[in-house]
C-alpha cells in the first residue's frame, strides 16, 4: 500500500477525546497489549498527531504519528500497527517467517507467496482468513511487514504451500517507514527453542491428517528449571500422533511388485527431484535441509502418497542427501553446528524423465483439470487457474491477475513450458530420443565455379543415415563425383556434395528405400524438370 509516495491531506494535533478514542480502540483491535502497554503506544500526554493521506492508489488512510514515528494507521476503520510499534511488542500479532532475500519484493509491492514460508519446528501459526499477521526474517523476531492472511491456515497446507498467502498492507523501508526516524531493523534474538527432532518428525509431516495436530504444538512459556514447556492444544501428543501415523501406512501402490522399501526409495528421489527442478531457484540459497524437506519436498508428494523417509533405505533425510552429493546433484554443508543447508544446485545435472508425446500431455492437463473441479460451471470453455498451474504456466506479473484461461490457451502454455524432444525407431533397434527439435533433412543446389551445379544434403545423422555410405551409393547410382565435408555452422555433422542435380535420385532414395516420411525431407521439389516432348 506504501510501496510508492502518498499525499497528504492534512496534519494535526489530536484531541483529548480522540486520544482516549483511540486507546479504547486500540485496547479492543489488540487484546494482547495490556492496560499500561496501551498507554503507552498512545501516551496521555505526550505529542500525537493525525495525518489523513491518500494512497498511490487513492486509498484514504489515517496515519497516528507518536515522537515522529507512525505508530498505527486506519483504513476502513480498521486499525493496523506499523513496523515501529511492533519492533516494541513483536509478539502483538500472528507470526510468520520468511527469507532475507523475500523482503526486497515486499517493499517493492509485492504479496507474499506461499512457497517463500518458512516452517518453524512448531509449525505454522492458527489463522483464518483475513486475519492481521506480521512477516519476520530467519534468525530475527523483529517484524518486516504487515498483511493480512489469504487463506486459512488449514488451506495453506492443504494447498501445498503454494499460491498467494498473505496480501501485504505496510512494509519495512516503504514509504509510510520512511516518513519516521527511518530506525533501522533492530535484532530480536529467537525463542529459545529446542532443536527440533527432525527425524521423528520427516514421517508425520507428509501426512495431511497429522499436521493439524502438530500445528497447534505451542510454547506455554518455562518451567522451574528455566527449560521450554510444551503444550498440545489438540488431542494428541507428539508421540502419539508418530504412533498414529505408523499405523495408517504410506499407501503404496498395490500394484507394484516391488519392496515397501524400493517404493519409498523411488518416491523420495522423485519428490526430491521434482522440488529441485519447479520449486527451487538459485535465489533460495543457502536452504535449510529442514526447510527444503517441509516446504518443497513434501509438497511434491504425488496425492494419495505418503513420504516417509524412515521407510526408505536411507532412514535418514542426511544420509539421503549425501548420496546426492556424492551424484553431485547438490552440495550440502553445516553452516552453523549441527544445521545443514544445501548451499548448491548443479543446475544442468541429468536426470530421470518420462517422454510424453503431445496426445499424452492433452490428456494429462484434462485429466487434472476434471479432477480438480477446475472447470468453470458457468463457460465449459474456461479453465480456473489453482496454485500448481499459476505456478507452471503463468508470468510472474499475471499471478494476481490471470485467474482463468480457454482451453487451447492453457494446453499452449504447457506445451511452450515442456522442453522439445525427439525420437527415432528403425527396424531391429532401441529407439533412440534425443533433446531439442529434430530438423529435416535439407536438399539445396549450388552453383560452383565454371557454371557447373552441385547437390548438397544435410542432417543426414539424426536419421540414423551416414553421410559417407549415401555418397558412396548416390556415385554409383548417379555416375558422378561426390564430395563429404563438414556442414558450415553445424557441430560434428556432414554434409554431402554430389555434381549436378541429382534430387530425383535422392527422391528415390530417401523416400522409397529408406522409407522416410516426406514431411522430414524438404528440397524435393528442386529436382529437375523432365524436357518437353516435340
């Protein structure tokens, strides 16, 4: 909202009765804040002022200003607090954490997205949608921004964590910060939390089922002994919920005749995979492993599975990952003791996937599309847009603005997002498929010295043709000399010169002997026209 200058309507003192107004309204907006909290955000005697503004947006917005500093603001009578209040009460609202390198986008303007969440031990805090909530950094409790929450809790996990979660009304170094003492962002050192027991916990996060119960995990302050009491608002203890998972199983496929375990295996890379490949950026490092295991893996856990890392012949999300770096997938190290983070991606790494040919894609995207609801009811042609495919197929200045498209325009998309391949069966061999589009084979005429014409042809190879067994058989057939030498502008390929124009024969050849489909072939229609009978 304060992403760009606003204007000011006007600046005055308030009033004696505006002032007990508003600490009776700021004691209502917060129930948090006690009685002598309250007086002080709104001091009985000391400066405060009231500035009306409008918005670059023309929003009408009611600023109180304390000791220079903007301390709360108004906006269709609902009452909001900035970063220099909540840097004195961080604990007023909701909390959620995020990234350092999220905030430049959030000052910016932007809202943000789930995906950018980090999930703390205890899990993600309880709100519903529209609720005020405050965004802080990792290693800081100090709030960087205020929003309010576009979804609940419980459709933030049941979405995967992806889409839009909070809509940001005010930011740290937007312009409404900057109209203060423009303080800097102060350090407030994190609970003191136990290190959470990842492995215990790599079972039940994968379980939709169990992670309403580990989400109401709160700290209920500290016992005697100084050490963090916890507190299950839910009916289950941790241990009990671990139990209760175990005995639900991990849904593996009945028809896989393979090992629990080299199921959970093929799972867990392919979930690994498939985060490094749609959800990670270069940006997002130095990852937690913590983070990359609850806010990517899981997420790309296909529906119906479940991901249990226990259940694998790894056992353990570390010795997983070291094997992927000894494949030097990625490179992880212990930023801090006893806290690993993947510091690396080797982006270009091969790996594992399916070819799809275009039919199977077209009826993959129907497929999820119908099963999903996605349909629109009223227009069968328009297709609603959900996280995942805002995510695949959408610009990242239409996330906010696109939220259906026609079919063949959703069908487009994904297949300009798919990488092109290509693949080549002859008789007797493995077909072979290779990456990129395949180009057709090219028949051209040149004109060389002494006004005598030449037949060159290209991309022989990708046919399974060698340029030098062509040259021998078309010499023979067309008594006429016949060169091979590297194509201009083409690495490791051959092109093939024979004198004179010899398409016809080459029609013949390519066409009727090797049986390729004249669509691959282009320059036929260059061989020479037979003479006219007198």
């Amino acid at each position: 909202m304060f992403a760009k200058a606003f204007r000011v309507k006007s600046n005055t003192a308030i009033k004696g009765s505006d002032r007990r107004r508003l600490r009776a309204d700021v004691a209502a907006a917060f129930p948090g804040l006690g009685t002598d909290q309250v007086s002080v955000l709104v001091p009985g005697k000391e400066e405060l002022n009231t500035v009306k503004l409008y918005a670059h947006r023309g929003d009408a917005v009611t600023v109180y200003v304390s000791g220079g500093n903007p301390i709360l603001f108004e906006l269709e009578k609902n009452l909001y607090p900035t970063v220099y209040t909540l840097w004195s009460y961080p604990d007023l609202l909701p909390t959620f954490t995020t990234w350092p390198l999220v905030l430049k986008k959030l000052v910016g303007g932007a809202d943000l997205m789930l995906p950018g969440l980090v999930v703390p031990p205890a899990g993600l805090p309880q709100v519903q949608k529209g609720d005020l909530c405050a965004i802080t950094l990792v290693g800081n409790r100090a709030p960087v921004a205020v929003g309010t929450a576009a979804m609940s809790t419980a459709e933030m996990l049941t979405s995967g964590l992806k889409g839009r979660g909070f809509s940001m009304l005010h930011t740290y170094q937007d312009h409404l910060w900057r109209s203060g003492d423009k303080s800097s962002l102060p350090s407030i050192a994190p609970l003191a939390l136990d290190p959470p027991d990842l492995e215990k916990e790599e079972s039940i996060m994968a379980d939709p089922a169990m992670q309403e119960d580990l989400r109401c995990l709160t700290l209920e302050g500290e016992d005697e002994n100084g050490e963090a009491q916890q507190q299950m608002c839910g009916r289950k203890s941790l241990s009990e919920a671990s139990e209760d998972s175990n005995s639900r199983g991990l849904n593996p496929d009945p028809t896989d005749s393979r090992t629990l375990q080299e199921q959970m295996d093929e799972l867990l890379q392919r979930c690994f995979l498939h985060a490094l490949k749609c959800q990670v950026k270069k940006a997002d490092l130095p990852l937690l492993t913590s983070t990359f295991l609850g806010n990517h893996m899981f997420s790309c856990c296909p529906k119906g599975r479940q991901l249990d890392i226990k259940k694998s012949s790894y056992r353990k999300l570390s010795k997983f990952l070291q094997q992927m770096q000894q494949e030097q997938i990625v490179q992880v190290e212990e930023l801090s003791k006893g806290v690993e983070s993947i510091v690396a991606v080797d982006w270009k790494h091969p790996r594992k996937g399916s070819i799809l040919e275009g039919g199977e894609v077209r009826t993959i995207i129907i497929n999820y599309a119908k099963k999903n609801d996605l349909v629109d009811a009223n227009n069968k042609n328009l297709v609603k847009l959900d996280p995942i495919l805002c995510d695949c197929i959408l610009e990242k200045n239409e996330q906010h603005t696109v939220m259906k498209l026609p079919w063949d325009s959703l069908l487009t998309r994904c297949f300009e997002k798919l990488q092109p391949a290509y693949q080549v069966s002859f008789p007797g061999q493995e077909p072979i498929v290779k990456k990129g589009k395949i180009c057709p084979i090219d028949i051209s005429l040149a004109q060389r010295a002494s006004n005598k014409k030449v037949t060159v042809v290209r991309n022989l190879e990708p046919y399974g043709l060698d340029p030098c067994s062509v040259a021998s058989i078309l010499q023979q057939r067309c008594q006429a000399s016949t060169t091979v030498t590297p194509a201009p502008g083409a690495k490791d390929s051959l092109q093939v010169q024979i004198q004179g124009n010899q398409v016809h024969h080459l029609s013949r050849l390519l066409l009727e002997e090797y049986r390729l489909p004249r669509k691959y072939i282009q320059g036929l229609e260059k061989a020479p026209k037979p003479a006219k009978k007198k």
